[in-house]
C-alpha cells in the first residue's frame, strides 16, 4: 500500500456526548503535547489503508456480480455493495465512518468505471 493519502479522503474527528452536569470536551493528549479530537496521523494513514483495501474488494465483487447477473445495471450492483457495507457498519463488524463509505463508493465507482 501506498502511503500517500489521496486529498479527499476524510479525517475522522471524534465526536462524542459526555454525561454529566459539568461541560466537557472529548479529547485526547497526543504525543506532542497538545489536546486534540481528531485522527492521529497514524490513525489517518491505517483509516485509509482499510478503506481503499475495502475499495479494491467491492471491485472485484461488483465486477464478478456483473458477470454473473448480466441484466443488473452498474448502478444496481453499487447500491447492493453500498448497502452490503452499511449493514456492516451498524451491525459494528466494520469500522468505517459515513464520509469514509462515501469515499469508498467514490473510489470504487473510479476503479470499475470503464477507460
């Protein structure tokens, strides 16, 4: 895998509802010193890694579903991979945020579309 992280993919940034009568703030002491919500440059990087893996995965899934149903539609495929990833995702199996499958989709539609 490269270690170059496209632009467009996105940088997860905690999020998180603290109880309590007190304000809090939901952060973390990074390494540097300093308090911050959002994704470790490391933890951007491994983000990226899992989800253009995922990307090249869903290829060859749709790819081989295409053959396979040759009268489903390319946008057919998409929405059953795209759905197939959700229920991953709320079932907790995967570890993938919103902006990232929307990203995933994105690439996915890059790697299959035709030259």
């Amino acid at each position: 895998m490269s270690n170059t992280i496209p632009d467009d993919f996105p940088r997860r940034v905690s999020n998180a509802s603290l109880a309590g009568a007190m304000p809090k703030l939901a952060v973390r002491l990074t390494p540097d010193g300093k308090y911050s919500n959002i994704a470790t440059d490391a933890e951007h990087l491994k983000a990226y890694e899992n989800a253009e893996d995922l990307a090249q995965h869903l290829k060859t899934y749709v790819q081989r579903k295409q053959k396979e149903n040759p009268t489903w539609s390319l946008e057919f495929n998409l929405a059953r991979a795209r759905k197939g990833v959700e229920s991953k995702m709320s079932s907790g199996e995967w570890d993938l945020e919103p902006l990232e499958l929307a990203w995933v989709m994105k690439r996915l539609e890059e790697l299959i579309a035709p030259y």
